[in-house]
C-alpha cells in the first residue's frame, strides 16, 4: 500500500485503474502498514504531532491525523486523515482520503499529494522542484474529511453501479446476485479471497512483470465490472428489506443508505471493506448472475400454413 501510495504522483495518467487499485489497497493497508521499516512511525486512530525540533523518520497514520510544527526529514503518508503542516517536511506527502493544508510561514521541499481530498497552500515556502497534486473526486468511504465532492462522488458511483448492470443485464440476473447475497457469510470469504488475489496480481504486474498501464487498466475494469454487478444486488437485497417488491424504491433506498454509512467517518472504510468483499463474492457466487433460474425462453408462434387448392 505505501509502496502504491508513494508512486501515485507518477500513475496519475490512468486515474481510473489508480482508483481501482486504492479501493483493493486500502482494504489490506492495516497487514501493509504492519510490516513497515523500524525507522517509521505506524499510528492507528491516534493523531500523531511532530514537535519542534528536527526528526528524521518516516509517518504512517491510518484513521488519523498528522500535524507538523517541527522539521520533518521523512514521508508522511495518510489514510482516511488530514496533514497539517506548521513547520518544514522536507520529503513527500500522500494522503488517501484527506486533506493536505500548508499554513502560512510552513515549508514543503518535496512532492504532496492529496487523493480524496485537496492541497491547501496558506503561504508556505515551496521548493521550485515541489508538485501539488489533488484529486478532490476519488473520496475513500470513511475518511475523517467529508465535503460535497465525495458525497457526489459516492452518489454517481452508486448510481453508476446499478444501472450499468441493470442495463447490461436482464433484471433475472440481478435477481440472481440478490439470492446469492443472502449467503452473506459464504460471500464474504469468496469476494475476500478474489480481492487478495486481485490485489497480488495487480502488484505482480507492477513490480515483477512490469506491465504496461495498459494490463492493469484491463484487469482493473474486469475487477469493477464484477464489484459493480455484485453492488447493484447487494444495493437491492438492502432496500428490499424496507420495500418488498417494490424495484425503484429498493434500489434508492439500499443505495442511499450505503452512502450515508460509507460518509461515517472511520465506520465508513469497515462498511466499504465488508461491502466490497460482501458484493464481489455475490457476483461471483452467482456466476456474474448467470448461476441460477433462468428467464423463460420464449416461443416462437407456429407458421401459418395457407394450403391453396
């Protein structure tokens, strides 16, 4: 995840296989950031302050927060937080699903990079060599910051992913991933092991096989289109609870209560990694909706034979 992160500044000609692959990543970053180097700083939920005076390692802050008064000669890389720097960072800066905010009077000597959120300049000093990066549009469900780019972020991805599949696919099909779905527990370990799988391949490609963006964007489009298909039954299994029957009701239902628990901060990122590992086993379980009864085919009326005498 770090090693992704770091690079983001780099991928960003291909922002839509990036999104892809910060959704698979995030959902490991905890077992990531687990075995990182001693001379770093791993915080979980507990916002971590660089005092004045000069420190030199790097930050990993997930759940959390990072604030710099003093001199910092290491990366800052966040997760669901906001950087705030007051001092001097004299290395890159990455946050995923955050803020990055340079008061006035503070330094920067290197890359910053907001994903999810946006970098606020104040008045610092920047380094000529020194990159901003926002993408104020990919918003990760649980981050600390919410604004109205991510909730409409969060909205057209929804709503993206219900009516592309409906569209695609006859409703039976949908109906499919719904009873599938019901297997909640089953699901859940199917779609966790396809997203692990998925997240390995995507590291394979990069760093052994060094793939072209072109690989990655074709595997990170079959990866969402099963995601997608997967979201649009678990959105109706959710609404029909409320609305039996009722088609339109469920969907808007199921999907606007997914949004507004995806926007709680910290429980947003659990809903979104159960819900991703939850709707890409439906999908899977239930043959991309193509495993279980089958629509009716039609018949074909009998010719009509006129005999002449």
């Amino acid at each position: 995840m770090r090693r992704m992160v770091k690079n983001a500044g780099s991928q960003l000609t291909t922002p839509f296989a990036l999104c892809v692959r910060l959704i698979i990543s995030t959902i490991f970053a905890l077992s990531a950031f687990a075995g990182s180097a001693i001379a770093e700083e791993n915080s979980y939920f507990r916002t971590v302050t660089v005092e004045p005076g000069v420190r030199t390692e790097s930050i990993n802050c997930i759940g959390c927060s990072v604030i710099v008064k003093g001199d910092l000669d290491g990366e800052i890389v966040t997760v669901g937080g906001d950087v705030t720097i007051l001092g001097k960072v004299r290395k890159d800066v990455v946050t995923v699903g955050g803020r990055v905010r340079l008061n006035k009077g503070a330094e920067a000597d290197a890359d910053i990079v907001a994903i999810g959120g946006m970098v606020e300049n104040e008045g610092a000093v920047i380094a000529p060599a020194a990159q901003f990066t926002s993408l104020p549009w990919m918003h990760l469900p649980g981050q600390l910051s919410i604004g109205w780019r991510g909730i409409v972020a969060l909205l057209c991805f929804h709503a993206v992913s219900i009516l592309l599949p409906v569209l695609t696919l006859r409703p039976r099909r949908i109906q499919n991933v719904v009873v599938a779905s019901r297997r909640w527990l089953v699901t859940g370990l199917v779609g966790m092991g396809a997203i692990f799988v998925i997240s390995f391949l995507l590291d394979l490609l990069d760093e052994e096989l060094h793939a072209g963006d072109t690989v990655e964007l074709i595997v990170s489009i079959l990866f969402l289109s099963v995601l997608m298909v997967g979201v649009a039954g678990v959105t109706f299994a959710i609404g029909d609870r409320f609305f039996p029957g009722q088609v339109l009701a469920a969907f808007l239902t199921g999907g606007l209560l997914l949004v507004a628990l995806e926007l709680i901060p910290y429980l947003g990122f659990a809903v979104m990694v159960s819900g991703s590992c939850w709707a890409t086993g439906s999908a899977l379980w239930s043959g991309i909706g193509f495993r279980g009864p089958q629509p009716p085919m039609r018949k074909k009326a009998p010719a009509v034979l006129k005999l002449t005498a």
